[in-house]
C-alpha cells in the first residue's frame, strides 16, 4: 500500500509539471507570435488596418537661369492583396486596364516570385502595375468595386521640358533587388534615378515617403481615415536642383554636334561649374519616362553609335597637342627650359633615327611662338632634355615619377570627382607601366609620343577642359560640378575648394600668352573675336581612322568667364571643326547670341557631315 502511494503521489507532481510546461509553452508562442512575429503583426494589422505609402513629390530640375528643365505629372499605380483578389473576373480587368491575359498570369507568377521579389506576402499590397496616365486611370477607378483586392496609390512622373541634356538629366526606372537590398528605403516597385542628375543626387531628389493608416471592416471594405489622420505621416518633397549648366548653350552645342562623334565641354573657371556639357550622338529623355522607358533603352543600347555612352566623362581620347600646354608648364617648373629657350624645328623632331614629323614654321624658336604654331618638335626636345637629365634625376624612372606627379596635379590620370556617374580617369603612364613594357630599357625617346598627346595618354573631354580653366586660373581649377544649388543644402566641399596644382602662377602667364598669339595669327586664328580676346589651343589627335579634331581654350583672357573643350571624333584638323565650334560657343555665351554671320557659319558647319563608316564607336 505504501509504494502505491508513492506513485501515485510521483504521478500527480508529473501530470502537474506537465500541464504547467503546456501551458508555459503556448504562453510564449503567443508572446513570440504577438510581440516578436512580424508575420503575425501583419497579418493582424492587414485585418483591421490598410496602411497606403505616401510617395512624395520628387524634387524639379531648373538650369542656371532659372528656366525649368524636368519637373513631374501625376501618374497612378496598380496593386494587389492576393489573399483578397481571389474571384476577380480578369478578363474585365485586363479589357479595362489594355493589357492581355498572358500579361496578366506572367505578372501573377512574378509578384509570387520571392526571389524577384524578396518582400512578397499575401497580405500587403504589391505593386501590380505602374505608372498609369490620368486618362488610364480614370477607366479603371470608374470599376475599381468590381476589383476586390485590387486597389491604387498616386505616384508621379518625370517629365522633360525639352529634347536637351539628356546625358545630364538622366532618368528615372524602377528599382532592381540590388537596389533594394542596398538601401531599405526602396521597397518592390519604388522608382531611382537610372543616371544623370537623377541617379548621383537620387538622396536629394527622392524626398521622405508618408504614410495614410486607413480603417478597414471586417469584409477588407475601406471605412475611413484612422482616428482622423492622428497617426498619419504625410510624405516630405525632395528638394530642388539648380544646374549650373546654360540651357541656350547646351542646345547650341548639341545643334553644332548633328550628326558628329564627340563632346563640347564648357566650364566656369573660377566656380568650377560646368556650363555645358554635350555628348553626340545624344538622345531625347522625354522618350525614356513612363512605361515606355524599357523599350526604348533598349533600343538605344542597340545603336551602334552608343547614343548612351556620355562621351563627355566616359571617352578616352588622346589630347593631341592641346596636351602641349602641360607639357610646357612642367618643362618651366623642373627648370628644363625658360620661356626664352629655343629649340631647331625641321619639319619636325629627328634624333638617333627617330623622326616626328611637323607643319612649316619658323625655326628656331621660343617657346610662346611654339605653342602658337603648334610645334611637335619643341615639346618632344623638351621631354627628352627632361627625361635624360642625370644632373636633375638619377634616373629615367626617377624623372618620369615626377612627371607624372605633375600630370596627375593637374587633374589627369584619375577621376576629377565631377557629379554625374560613370566618370572614366583616364590614362597617364607611370614608370612602372614602361618597366614592364620595356622589360626595365627605355629612355626619353622611347615615349617621346607622350610630349605631344599621343602615345599611352588618354583624356576624358571633362579633363581638357578642365586643363583650358587651370590655364585661365594660372594654376588652379575647382572640381567641375553640374549642380549649381541644392535647396536648403550646402554642396559638398569637394565643389567649393580649390585645388592647385604644382607649377608656380608665373609660367602660367606664359602659357596663356602663347595661347593668345594661336588665335591671334596662329592654328587658332578662326577663333578671334573683336569683342573679346581669346586664348586657344588647337589638337590634331591621331587615330586609326581620319585624326580627331580638338580646341581647347578660354575667354577673355583677363577674368576669364568661359573655358572650353571641343572633341570631334574623326574631325580631322583642329581647324576643321574643333576651333570654330569653340568660337561659336564662346561667343554664344559671352554676349547672349550669335551674329548673323556666325549663324551662317554655324549651319554651314552643321550641313558639313563626316563619313564615319566602320569608324563608329
């Protein structure tokens, strides 16, 4: 009887111990599933609340003067709760929205797909389709009881004022996972700056998303507001951008650029701020906004003459002799040379069996009238006076590092840090990259190409002209910016600083006195204006095909306003189209239009087309 009682008393504290473990563990799974789940919370809020974001307005685009350039348009989304569009009649729905049944199943499959779409849950909304026009719109609202499940959210969408800058501008498409996943603002659906303007300042642009809690029954029927908007948050604008760029500028540049390969490029010398930038060919980003933005990228990434390749940051060109310049000023700094030194020009530069072949001109001669006349043989003597100077440098390698140095100073060789994505550095060689080349053996001859533009150099247009506002400056240059003001914010130091580079003011002068005489009775004489006086640069760059033809330069030549790159693949001389279309611009911008003479010779240089054939790039 006694062991009876002891189990029986064993067994009353097991079955006890066991209720209050079962009553333990489904007290924390109702904690884990009320207070940490948030499948749960969702599923709890999605019955009683409807929570719709609220997109803000995003932020207008204006030029320098003022004058709108993008701003935005209502438009409406389409979306939907799975668990309650079950039943819906589809084929009145895709009769009302203009699209098909296959349409319809494949964006079902999509929306389900959670490696598409990492946030998919049968009881939120999910984006179905975007971007409907007003008109769309109003036919499916007119219907919308017949849709349960279905519902809207009124986004708004970009739109250009002009057919101009649209390697500027940029657009605007819908966000990738990549996206997403790289910043929890963006949900499935949401809208990013694609390139341009819209993609580098997105942050700015983009504004804060809001918030409408809305009151549901319990048939999932809309009520009202919840506790009259108290919990509301309403969504904050992005802010506006001012451009630095001269819409009137910009448009003449991409007229002067029909039917041409190549870049204009105009800064502000003493700000940095650019005032036109031109890629050709370009395209119109008034065709790259709603729905039909897809398509039409992808035909533009067809095109074989890569109308979306911004020429202007991203070409890799040899400066030609618009390089000279720097070649001079660092001559004057390491003391190779004086303004006063003379180098023989024959038809060239011709030492040990070498031979670079030049124009007639006088000969000898200094060095203000070799820049004038564009002499190879004077800067190719100076590189190699430099380079087998064992007085200065103990050895080539030393003197090509300091070289370098000087180069990368001025802003060559690595990115300038302008304000738009996809911005190429260039290429500047360094004494290790003709080590390896040359297996260790190579001398001032052996990259004697390098003194005149060509050889391994390689310039983005941004970069020459960016070289044109140096010169202007006599030796310093601001970060080149196309964003001129952002509302209620400050730009980033990087645009407001100077940046001086490793030559003393002084050789400047010099260089910018042989930049006046080119255009005064020199390669630059098309450039010459009675208002102003220009400073100019011109550059034959050679190539596999016809030579590249190249201006670099910058008016007036005291407190200069305007400092210009002008690059025509395939152009030809520097003369050819490079020094006019610079002059034409140049004049554009300082007195506000051109004369009846220059517009003359602006369509006759628009009429004058260049063969490219297989040249096309």
């Amino acid at each position: 009887m006694e062991n009876n009682s002891h189990q029986l008393e064993y067994r009353k504290y097991v079955l006890g111990f066991a209720a209050i473990l079962i009553v333990v563990l489904y007290v924390l799974r109702l904690f884990v599933l009320q207070l940490t789940s948030d499948d749960y919370k969702t599923r709890a809020d999605s019955n009683a609340f409807l929570k719709r974001i609220q997109f803000p307005a995003r932020g207008a685009i204006s030029d320098r003067n003022g004058q709108l350039l993008v701003y935005n348009q209502p438009a409406y989304d389409i979306l939907v709760t799975m668990r309650e569009q079950i039943g819906v009649d589809t084929l009145d729905l895709c009769e009302t929205l203009g699209i098909d049944t296959a349409w319809y199943n494949r964006r079902m499959v999509e929306i389900k797909d959670r490696n598409r779409n990492p946030g998919y849950s049968p009881h939120t909304q999910q984006l179905f389709m975007s971007q409907l026009s007003t008109e769309e719109f109003s036919r499916f609202q007119e219907k919308m009881f017949r849709f349960p499940g279905f519902y809207f959210q009124k986004r708004t969408i970009r739109q250009y004022t002009t057919g101009h800058a649209a390697h500027i501008l940029g657009d605007v498409g819908e966000v990738s996972p990549k996206d997403i996943e790289d910043d929890s603002y963006y949900r499935a659906g949401d809208y990013i700056g694609k390139l341009g303007v819209e993609r580098s300042y997105e942050r700015q642009l983009r504004g804060i998303k809001g918030t409408e809690i809305l009151l549901r029954d319990v048939h999932g029927r809309v009520k009202g507001s919840y506790m009259e908007g108290a919990y509301d948050q309403r969504p904050i604008p992005g802010k506006n951008l001012t451009l630095s760029i001269d819409l009137d500028l910009q448009a003449l540049g991409e007229r002067l650029m029909q039917g041409k390969l190549g870049s204009i490029v105009a800064i502000e010398p003493k700000t940095g701020e650019i005032l036109c930038l031109v890629s050709s060919p370009s395209y119109d980003p008034r065709e790259m906004v709603g729905r039909q933005r897809g398509k039409k990228h992808q035909e533009l990434s067809q095109d074989p003459m890569k109308p979306l390749l911004n020429r202007a940051i991203m070409g890799l060109y040899p400066p030609g002799s618009t390089f000279k310049t720097s070649q001079a000023l660092t001559f004057l700094e390491e003391g190779i040379i004086s303004p006063q030194t003379a180098y023989a020009c024959s038809h060239g530069f011709h030492f040990k069996g070498l031979k670079v072949g030049c124009h007639g001109h006088a000969s000898p001669l200094p060095l203000v009238p070799a820049i004038a006349t564009s002499c190879n043989g004077y800067f190719c003597w100076g590189l190699y006076h430099m380079f087998s100077n064992r007085t200065k440098y103990a050895t080539v390698q030393e003197a090509m590092t300091r070289w370098k140095d000087h180069m990368v100073a001025m802003g060559f060789g690595y990115q300038l840090g302008v304000d738009l994505p996809g911005e190429k550095r260039g290429m500047i060689p360094n004494a290790d990259f003709y080590d390896k080349a040359y297996r260790g053996s190579w001398n001032g001859l052996t990259v004697i190409s390098i003194s005149i533009g060509q050889g391994e150099v390689n310039l983005t247009p941004l970069q020459i002209a960016n070289l044109g506002a140096t010169i202007a400056n006599r030796g310093w240059f601001i970060t080149p910016h196309i964003v001129k003001e952002i509302q209620d914010e400050p730009l980033d130091t990087l645009y407001t600083r100077r940046r001086y580079t490793r030559v003393a003011s002084t050789h400047y002068e010099t260089i910018v006195a042989g930049m006046a005489k080119a255009v005064e009775g020199g390669t630059c004489r098309q450039a010459k204006n009675t208002n102003y006086v220009v400073c100019g640069k011109t550059g034959t760059a050679q190539n596999r095909g016809h030579d590249h033809s190249v201006f670099m330069g910058f008016a007036p030549r005291e407190n200069p306003q305007i400092a210009i790159a002008v690059y025509v693949e395939n152009g030809g001389w520097g003369a050819t189209f490079g020094v006019p279309f610079g002059a034409l611009m140049m004049e554009q911008y300082l007195t506000g239009h051109l004369s009846e003479e220059s517009e003359r010779k602006a369509q006759s240089l628009i009429d004058r087309t260049i063969n490219y054939g297989d040249a096309a790039r």
